[in-house]
C-alpha cells in the first residue's frame, strides 16, 4: 500500500476531495491524510471521518494499520493557510 | 453478536466516559490509544477503559457498533465521540472539556 494508492482511492469515493496523503514511517502502513472537501460540510467530525473510511473499505480493515485524518470543508482549509 | 452488543452497551451506558483501547491507562499498547489517555488524564477526568486486546469478540464487536474501523474509540455519556484524531482535536479547540464536565455533571449515575 503506499500514498498515492490511498489518495485514489478517498478521492475516488468523495468526489471532488482534495487529497493528501503522507507515509510517516516509510513502512506502507502508517499514513496521515488530509482530506478537503465541500460535502464535508455541515458534517460532524465523525460522519466526516467514516467517510473517509468508508471509500478505503476494505483496505482500511486489512492493510492499513494507522491513518491519521484531518477532514476540512474547502473555508476551514483555507483558514488553515 | 447479540451479546457483544448488549456488552458494549451496557459498558456505555454504566460509565460516563469509556475509552476502548489497546492496553490499559498505565501500559497502552499502541501510541495513538496512549496519546487518548493522556487527554483525558490531562482533563482529570474518571474514566472507564475496555482492553480490547483482552476480548476478541469486543474487539470486532466495537468496530461494527460504531461503524468504525479503529480502535482507540471514546465514549461520553453513550455517545461515540471518535477516535484519536477527532479526541485531539475537540481537546485542542477546546470542545472536549465542556462535553466531558457536562457529562460528569449530569445524573447522578456513575
């Protein structure tokens, strides 16, 4: 698994997500995502969250040992800068 | 299943704050279940861990309650409040203490 697999795969299941995806051990198993994205908002911290877990699927049970997340609507995102 | 869930309910229900973890408050076995205990150390606040390295079934069994797929998991007051990430950040916005001394404050249940 590494980075860019994880990217596709969120951005593949919530359309129009800016994704970003970083391996903090190099070991293909630890990941940190932020993720932003319009149908974030107006969500709480958990639906958005499950979200992004839900378009991992599978790969999130399986082979991703640790993801740390940060979920932004494109406002929070920009407040962030 | 059935069982499981009545378990985890009930463990839910009995206990203001529930952190179910790899490990228990003084050896977590994994850094992000530590990092959720400290928090709630941080806060003062009682409470109640699940090893879920103990228990298989509790194991599998929290990740299909909370349709979540990773454990630490917290709970206030029944209610799932979120992993690791979501706990750090309602502690650092400040969000988390409110939420937990409200839940400390109401009923007089454990």
């Amino acid at each position: 698994m590494d980075a860019s697999e994880i990217e596709h795969m969120i951005a593949n299941g919530i359309p129009g997500a800016r994704v970003e995806v970083r391996d903090y051990t190099g070991g293909g198993d630890h990941f940190e995502a932020v993720v932003v994205s319009e149908s974030f908002e107006g969500k709480t911290l958990v639906e958005r969250h499950q979200a992004v877990y839900n378009a991992l699927g599978d790969a999130m049970r399986a082979r991703v040992h640790a993801l740390t997340l940060k979920t932004l609507t494109p406002a929070q995102h920009a407040n962030r800068r | 299943m059935a069982d499981v869930a009545e378990k985890i309910q009930s463990t839910i229900n009995n206990n203001k704050i529930v952190l179910f973890m790899k490990g228990n408050r003084s050896f977590p076995q994994c850094g992000f279940s530590a990092a959720t205990v400290e928090i709630f150390e941080q806060l003062g606040a009682p409470f109640e861990t699940v090893d879920v390295l103990q228990d298989m079934e509790i194991r599998e069994g929290i990740k299909r309650f909370s349709n979540w797929p990773t454990i630490p998991q917290v709970y206030i007051n029944g209610k799932f409040v979120g992993g690791c990430d979501i706990v750090r950040e309602l502690y650092e916005s400040g969000e988390l203490e409110p939420m937990v001394k409200q839940a400390l404050a109401a009923g007089a249940g454990k």
